[in-house]
C-alpha cells in the first residue's frame, strides 16, 4: 500500500523525492498537479482519495491555514473514512491549530500526529531536516 504525501512545495518535494529514493511507494496529491509533473509517484485526485487509498498519509503545507483547509475542503481528508489512518503533519503549525487537527482527527478514527520539519532546501536536498515529533 502507497504511503500518501499531500503538500509538494519546495521542501514537501525534496522529501517526497528522497521517499521514493528509499523505496517508497507514493501517492502524492497537491493543489497545483504540475508540481507533480516528473516525481515518479502517483498522483491522486484530491486530499479524500489519497486517504482512502493510503493508511498513512503525511502532510508538508505552507502554514496552519493550508492545514484547515486540506482537512476540511470539499474532497478534503475529512470528508474520506478515516478510521484507522493515521495523518503525519509535517507543516509549522499554530499551537492552537495543532489542538483543533489533534481533535478533530482523532474524533474521525484517525491518529494525528504532529512532526514538523526544522530547515530549508539545503538541508531538505541533502537528507538532513531535523523533525519534531508530538
């Protein structure tokens, strides 16, 4: 089963790449599909499909907002089935906002699980984020 990655900015796609690098089969899905274009992962058609095709699904957006709305969207990861999965939410989020994705999710079946990623493109290129996990 493919692990779902939502989210293929500049350091969700160097991530999403050294994934595949290691074996990783990927189902990818981002809000500009070209960003998609070349990554050699499936992609999905929205945030929904992603989930029902993968237990595990990690998210790299740009900021607590990005966050709200790929949970809550039309097609979102809340309007799938989500018990059981579990979400890696890998973004610099707002405390506050870290709580209400925790408990939301978790009331949908799924586990949340916040890992936000320290560092920019270099690190990210060369392997060497460093990732909270809470």
């Amino acid at each position: 089963m493919p692990v779902g990655y939502i989210g293929l900015g500049t350091i969700g796609r160097t991530i999403a790449q050294h994934l595949i690098e290691e074996g990783e089969e990927l189902l990818v899905w981002n809000r500009t599909i070209s960003k998609a274009e070349g990554l050699g992962a499936a992609i999905g058609a929205s945030p929904a499909d992603v989930v029902a095709q993968c237990d595990v699904v990690i998210l790299n957006l740009r900021d607590s907002d990005a966050v709200k709305a790929v949970l809550h969207s039309e097609n979102g990861l809340l309007s799938a089935d989500l018990s059981g999965k579990t979400i890696i939410d890998t973004t610099t989020n707002e405390y506050q906002a870290v709580q209400s994705f925790h408990e939301i999710v978790t009331a949908a079946g799924a586990n949340y699980i916040e890992a936000p990623v320290l560092g920019s493109i270099i690190p990210a290129a060369s392997g060497s984020l460093a990732i909270y996990v809470s």
